[in-house]
C-alpha cells in the first residue's frame, strides 16, 4: 500500500497567496475549454463568474455552519462556501437533510436545489488478510473514519464500559483516522480498557471491506453527518449497523439500523446490547441492509447528476 506524502503547512502567511494563484491558473485553464457547465464539488475561487456558463456545487453537508461556524481557523471556507453557493445557478445536495439545513440556513429558493444520493461500492476482499482476521481472540465492534469532536467516538467507548458484558466479550478496531495520538491512548487507559483491546489500524478499501464482514457490529456515533458513506458500505457487507439517530441517518438507513441517541451514552449502550446479544435481531438487520442498499448506487447518482446537467 502506498500512503504517499503530504505537506501539513505552506511558509508562513504564503497558505492563501498560493491558493489564489492556484484558482487564476485554474480559470485560465478552464476558460481555455469553453465548457458548457461547471460543477465544483467544494467551495472556491468567485474567479469563476468569469467563465459565461450555467455552474453548479455540490453541497455535502453544513458541518461548518452547526458545528465549526465560530472556529477561526474554518471562517475562510465558510466564506468560500457562501459565495459559491450564492453564485452557483443549481446547487446539488447529498441528502433530504442537507437540502433542508442549506435552505434554513442559506435561505435558497427550493427550485434551485436537487437531491442527489451517493452510491456505494463493494470492493472484492484479500483472501490472504482475511484469513489473517480469523485469528483475532474476541469479536470486535467496528469503528469507521476520524475521531475527533462531532464524529463522537469516545462517546461510543464509553457507553460500552457501561456494560461488564461488553468490556468483558468485544474488542474495538477503529478503522482509519491515523494513529492513536497520545492523549487518546491515556483517555483510552483511563476508561479502563485492557492493552490492545481498542486497536487503530490504517489500510485499503479492500482490508476496510474484510473487517466489515468480519466485524460483530459497526458503530456510527456521529453528531452530525451529511449523508454516512460508512453505515451503508457496513450494510453492502453484511454488518449490522448500529448508528445516531440524527441528521440525514435516518434516511439514508432506514429500518436498517438500530438508533441511539449520540449524546446519551446511555442509549448507546442500550442499542449496542440490543444488538450483540440478540442474534435474531442481529440477523434480521442484516437482511434489512441488504435491502436498503439497493437504493443507493453510483449509476443512479450519475444518472440524475447527467439529468441535472441537461436541464441546465
């Protein structure tokens, strides 16, 4: 697997020079094409108006707006984000619930947004890393993506020290994200887990897809969410979800899922027995996933994405 380089910090004071002088050479480029739409999938340069064409943006979610509106380091995005969608003569949302919070928040006119699902995609397992999962000691619960404010996830580890049970049969993988950092590793120590009994492990789509398959359960906690790709690739591979009852998670899971309340660790707990010690229940949100998937594909994404595009 190859991870690749990434560069954390331009000079100092330089970030925002570069980045203007990226988004000149960027319009120059385009205008060079005379394309007949522009989409930007994120919020940039109002240098765009210059180019005589219908535009659009996808807007995935208002993360920035509900939970990092008065963080200083997020204002410039914000700001971006607010011109682009202004400026933009359709607007793209990835759920119903994105649609509603831009709309609140933005006052946009309805006829100017569409909602437009993501799609999923199962990727083919390794036969030789999977073998390698059949060795762990204890059933895991699966935990997807960063970890850090809103996406909740030590909510989830400390609902399950609520329960002997649950300390006492599962480990926990936390999948992606990076490495634990060292205030983590304490905070996971002070919550009374044993050594490697909470895991972080980085890795391809392909191993990500071997350990929804052999996880027990996967947990979502989020506080919010834009749409939840991670719920709906553990329902593609046969894991049953177990997810906040918040935001567009609802609706992208339908009766999938069993929900919990995010901020009460309690409810968590209570959704996580529910599930692990019931195999019925278990088996029968499994079969649930298998058909709610169904509803969401790249081809249907891309197909009333292209319909979009032709009304324009």
């Amino acid at each position: 697997i190859n991870y690749g380089y990434y560069i954390n910090d331009f000079f100092p004071r330089t970030s925002r020079v570069i980045q203007k002088i990226n988004q000149l050479i960027n319009v120059f480029a385009i205008s060079k094409f005379s394309p007949q739409i522009i989409h930007q999938t994120y919020y940039t340069s109002p240098l765009y108006k210059t180019i005589n064409c219908p535009k659009i943006v996808t807007v995935f979610d208002m993360i920035h707006e509900l939970i990092y509106n008065k963080h200083p380091k997020y204002q410039y995005v914000l700001k971006h984000k607010k011109k682009s969608i202004n400026s933009a003569d359709h607007i793209i949302c990835i759920s119903e619930n994105t649609k509603n919070d831009l709309i609140n928040i933005y006052d946009i006119d309805e006829k100017k947004v569409s909602v437009v699902y993501l799609g999923h995609e199962i990727i083919n397992k390794s036969p030789t890393y999977f073998e390698n999962l059949n060795n762990l000691e204890k059933p895991f619960l699966l935990y997807v993506g960063l970890r850090d404010n809103y996406k909740n996830f030590f909510g989830f580890l400390k609902a399950m020290t609520l329960s002997k049970s649950l300390m006492r049969d599962f480990n926990v993988i936390a999948f992606g994200g990076g490495k634990f950092s060292k205030l983590e590793n304490e905070k996971i120590k002070e919550l009374g887990f044993f050594d490697d009994q909470v895991r972080q492990i980085n890795g391809s789509d392909m191993i990500l897809t071997d350990y929804f398959k052999k996880a027990y359960a996967f947990i979502y906690p989020s506080l919010y969410e834009g749409f939840g790709l991670p719920p709906l690739e553990a329902m593609a591979n046969d894991c049953p979800v177990i997810v906040s009852n918040n935001s567009s998670l609802p609706e992208v899971i339908g009766k999938a899922g069993e929900f919990f309340s995010a901020l009460d660790i309690e409810d968590i707990n209570r959704a996580i027995n529910k599930v692990v010690y019931n195999e019925s229940y278990k088996s029968k949100l499994i079969q649930e996933g298998k058909k709610q998937v169904k509803n969401f594909s790249w081809e249907k994404c891309g197909k009333e994405t292209l319909e979009i595009y032709r009304n324009l």
